[in-house]
C-alpha cells in the first residue's frame, strides 16, 4: 500500500503566532508529515497570511517538514529568506512567471539553497503548459481550487491533471491542494498523487481521525 504523505495547511490557524505554535505541535503530535505553510502577501492572491518571518520560531517547536506554498507575485525576491528561515520545499505558482525563463532561473535557485523545488499550477491554468519545466522540479503542487483561500469544495478537473503529470514522469512527486478530505484525497491517490494538503477538513474535525483518514486508514 503506497504511503500517503499529509501535508496540513498553516491557513486556518491564522496569523497569530501562538496559534501558529499551537496548531503545529498538534499536527504533528497527531501524524502530519509535513506542514504545508501558505504564503500570500496580497499581491498574487487578495488575502495576506504569515510569512517567512514565521518559521524560525515555529521550526523550534517542531520536527516537520516546511512544505512552504508561494502564492506571491516576484517570489525570487525572498528566495533566500526562506532558505535562511528553513523551508524544506518552496512552491512557486507556474502563473507569476510572464517570462518562463525566470521561471526556470528560480526553480534551479530554490535548489542551488539546498530547498526541494515545487511548481504550483493554478486551477485555470492548462496542465500542458507545465509539461516542459517538469525536469526543473521536485514537486508538481496541483491546486484544486483556485489560489487565495481555504474552505473552498474541491475541483475534479484536478484528477485528470494529476494523471497526466503522472504520465509525464513516472518519479515526480506530486502533491494537490485544495478541498481535500478522506473523499477526495482517496480519488487524488489512485489518479497518482503522493502528497495531500489539507486545510479546513483537518482544522475542523478530530485531528487525529482526519490525518488517519487522508491516509487512508480509517474503515
Ligand atoms: C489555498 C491554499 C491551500 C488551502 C487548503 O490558497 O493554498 O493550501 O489552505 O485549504 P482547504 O484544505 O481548506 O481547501
Ligand atoms: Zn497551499
């Protein structure tokens, strides 16, 4: 049976930091592998969450991976902030990069820092379109919703998308992120995803049962 990696979404616990503190030691405390902190600085996306300045303080606290989601217009900018912080991933959305070749610049820099490398595809975007920048990155990060908030139902347009990533390289890893619960994180599984993000479904049941039911191991 294929191990499936949690990843819980920092957005519900907001940006207080003590509720940062709180809700990352639960996760963790509770079989999360990975805590998949959300970054939106207003410019990508109209909402603003914690930032890099976060997780040195949080990492003090906690053993999991920083699976760290640019929502950010230029993230190149604050590259080496979020090395220095210590992320372990850093996703950057396929859709800031009007110029791809800044694109590819990045994905190697985020490397070059000692970071996996994740490419973020927005909802609307055409999963084609990535196809050629695959062999830059770790991770494929397919949103099932659109970019910008948590709570929102999950789409399925992200399966077909999953699998054609899944077609393309055999050895990518693949995470989605976006109304996932036991349900839909169960269809994103079997259509090839290794990773799934989850917010509002872990934050507003009984932690423990919901990790264990994104992995499968509930029933
Ligand atoms: C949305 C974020 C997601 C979101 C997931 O822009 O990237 O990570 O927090 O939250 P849920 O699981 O509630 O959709
Ligand atoms: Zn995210």
């Amino acid at each position: 049976m294929k191990k499936i990696v949690v990843s819980a979404s920092s957005l519900p616990a907001g940006r207080n930091m003590s509720s940062q503190i709180e809700y990352l030691a639960r996760v963790g405390n509770f079989g999360a592998d990975m805590y998949h902190f959300d970054v939106m600085d207003g410019t990508y996306t109209k909402n603003k969450s914690a930032d890099y300045t976060y997780i040195p303080q949080l990492k003090e606290g906690s053993t999991l991976l920083f699976d760290c989601h640019l929502m950010v217009n230029e993230p190149q900018k604050v590259l080496n902030k979020y090395a220095k912080a210590g992320a372990n991933i850093l996703s950057v959305q396929y859709e800031v990069f009007l110029d791809k070749k800044d694109l590819i610049k990045t994905l190697k820099k985020i490397k070059k820092l000692g970071m996996m490398a994740g490419l973020a595809v927005d909802l609307n975007t055409d999963i084609v379109e990535v196809d050629k920048f695959i062999k830059y990155v770790d991770l494929v990060l397919i949103m099932s919703v659109k970019a910008g908030k948590g709570g929102q139902p999950f789409d399925k347009s992200a399966i077909k998308k999953i699998k054609h990533v899944r077609q393309m390289n055999p050895n990518v890893l693949i995470e989605v992120d976006g109304g996932i619960n036991d349900v839909t994180g169960a269809k994103c599984v079997t259509a090839g995803a290794d990773i799934l993000v989850s917010g509002n479904y872990i934050y507003n049941n009984d932690t423990y049962e919901a990790i264990q039911g994104l992995k499968g191991k509930n029933g």
